[in-house]
C-alpha cells in the first residue's frame, strides 16, 4: 500500500533541503523573506506555509517546488535528494 507520508511521517521530503538552502544563502534570508521572494516570482504563500513545508507539515505541489527551486536557484531535483 502506498503511503503519503515519509518513514519519518513528514508530509514532504523537501522542507529539510530547502531549510538548509535557505540558510546558507550568502544574503541572510527568514522564512518571511523566502515568503516575498516567491510571491514576487507569483507564488500565493506567506511565512506560516514556509515554516510548515520546512517542518515536514504541509504538503508540497509540483508548481511549489518549481517555483522554490527557481527564487533559490536550484534544480528542483536538489530540493528531492535526502
């Protein structure tokens, strides 16, 4: 039977990468300040979603993950490696 959650029962795989994007971008960037970077890049998210994909709480869509990995300028690919 498939499953929607990881082992660690996280609703995501990518929250701990882009955390650990986040914070090692050479401009010191909070979760509100990813939060605006994807709503200039058109994304509909606030600060709270941001800490709940980093958390493993909430879910993430493909459109998401795209936008993610393009504001972080990454491959959305490296959002899914752990």
């Amino acid at each position: 039977m498939y499953k929607n959650k990881t082992n660690h029962g996280r609703n995501n795989i990518c929250g701990y990468k882009i955390k650990e994007i986040r914070l090692n971008l050479p401009e010191k960037t909070s979760q509100r300040k990813l939060a605006n970077m994807l709503q200039l890049a058109g994304l509909d998210i606030d600060k709270n979603a941001i800490q709940r994909i980093e958390s493993g709480k909430r879910f993430v869509t493909d459109i998401e993950l795209k936008a993610i990995a393009h504001v972080l300028n990454v491959q959305y690919q490296d959002l899914l490696d752990f």
